[in-house]
C-alpha cells in the first residue's frame, strides 16, 4: 500500500485494502440457469500481514451483494 496513512496506535485491524479497490477477483458461475460469484478481497492489518478472505455473493435482479 504505496502512500497509505499510517493507522494510529491501538486502531482497530484490518484497517485498509490493499490495491486500487481492494478487489483482488471476482469467479462467476451458472448451472441450471442458476448464476452464483464471489469476491476475493485484500485486507491489509496494521502489522503489515495481508489477508485476502472470499466473499459469497448473491444475484439480485441483476444487482450483486455480499452474502451475510
């Protein structure tokens, strides 16, 4: 994370994304006319560790949102 700000001591981690939008991936598939995705993100700590979880989404007319 070239020129990120620094997170005060004691904040909360992770606190940035790493990358443009944090957006690392994003894998669609369909079956049976059935459409189903997720995201891969990067999260970055304030230790320096990288963490890049998936996130299931769902199709909702058209519109994409993260599963809860």
């Amino acid at each position: 994370m070239t020129g990120s700000p620094q997170p005060p001591p004691g904040s909360p981690v992770p606190y940035g994304l790493d990358g443009l939008d944090g957006l690392d991936g994003v894998n669609v598939q369909s079956s049976n006319g059935r459409s189903s995705a997720d995201a891969t993100v990067a999260l970055v700590h304030a230790d320096g560790l990288q963490e890049h979880p998936v996130l299931p989404l769902v199709d909702e007319g058209g519109n994409w949102r993260v599963c809860p």
